[in-house]
C-alpha cells in the first residue's frame, strides 16, 4: 500500500512539472510576442517553443510508459 502511494505521489508531481512548464512557455515566448511585427523574430521565437513542447512531449511519454 505504501508503494503505491508512493508511485501515485511521484506522478502527480511530474506531471505538476509538466504543467509548470508548459504554463512557462506561453510566459516567456508567447505573450511577449505580441507586439513585435518583425516576421524573423516571431519565426525565432516559434522555433523555440517547438523545441520547449517537444522536450515536453518526451517528458510526458516518459511517464506513461
């Protein structure tokens, strides 16, 4: 019974990290961008968020196998 516990507490927080950094991207590089008209910055800053989502991904799929 502890284990499980355990196991469930150690998933919640994951998955409370998980939801923190995905909260951070749309912080720091979606909302800023809002006022920039400058086509290569936003391709930039777009770039940068795939990048962030896909380290997001692999962190997710490493807690559901």
């Amino acid at each position: 019974m502890s284990l499980v516990t355990t196991l469930i507490a150690v998933g919640c927080s994951q998955f409370d990290k998980l939801k923190a950094a995905i909260l951070d991207i749309r912080q720091e590089n979606i909302t800023p961008q809002r006022g920039q008209e400058d086509g290569h910055d936003n391709a930039t800053a777009i770039c940068i968020v795939q990048a962030t989502l896909n380290v997001c991904i692999r962190h997710h799929q490493g807690l559901m196998e």
